[in-house]
C-alpha cells in the first residue's frame, strides 16, 4: 500500500471516531469541519448535559465541539464561529435533541454552511 493511501485511510478512520481538542486542560471530544457527518453532529449534541449551558464552536482549524460552561464571549481566541448559547435546562443538547430532527437539521446546516462561506457570520444565532 502507497504512503498517500495509509494517510488517506487513517485520515477517514480518524474523521469517523472523532477526535480530542484541549481546553482548560480537559480533553474535549470534537470533528473536523471538513468531514463532520450528520450522525457525527447528533452524537455531539447527545453528549452534551443540559445541566449546563453549551455551545457549539469550531476552531480557526476547523474542530467542531460542545463547549460546556465557557460560552458566550470567553475564551474566543482560538474560535473562528460560535452559536447562541444553548441556556442549561431547556433541552438544546442531550439524547433527546440529538433526536429531534427539527433542531438537529437546521443546525448542522448553518455549521456547515458558515463554515463553506468563509465564517462571514462568527456568531450564529438565526438557523
């Protein structure tokens, strides 16, 4: 097998599982931007306990993750967009929103779309 294939095929299998950002030294699960699946989005929005107030970020590289209890405007200088805060007990992240396609959908789809536009809107809170 060439070097560029391997590369290739760990790149996929690492886009699949995800992969872990730092931040205030605790490893966060995140994805790629590039390569963040539908199903890859509602696994990060199950994950996220509604206890808290969460929000989603990407990363100047590109790293897409829940921020839990560093939202609004903390902590931004490695962030190129973030969304509105999802206020804690009102069901924004959890199993349940992670299955609940009219919240879900739209979501993924203005990430996504920012992302491809450049980032023109760093903060999102119309989707």
């Amino acid at each position: 097998m060439a070097q560029e294939e391997m590369f290739q095929m760990i790149q996929a299998f690492t886009a699949q599982r995800g992969e872990f950002i730092i931040l205030n030294g605790q490893r966060i699960k995140a994805y790629n931007i590039r390569t963040i699946t539908l199903e890859q989005f509602r696994m990060l929005i199950a994950c996220g306990n509604d206890r808290h107030n969460n929000q989603i970020r990407v990363t100047k590289s590109g790293m897409v993750y829940l921020s839990e209890d560093i939202v609004g405007s903390e902590q931004l200088d490695d962030v190129a967009l973030c969304f509105e805060t999802f206020s804690a007990h009102n069901g924004y992240v959890g199993v349940k929103a992670a299955e609940d396609n009219s919240h879900v959908i739209p979501l993924y789809y203005a990430l996504i779309g920012n992302w491809v536009d450049g980032c023109r809107h760093t903060y999102i809170d119309s989707f």
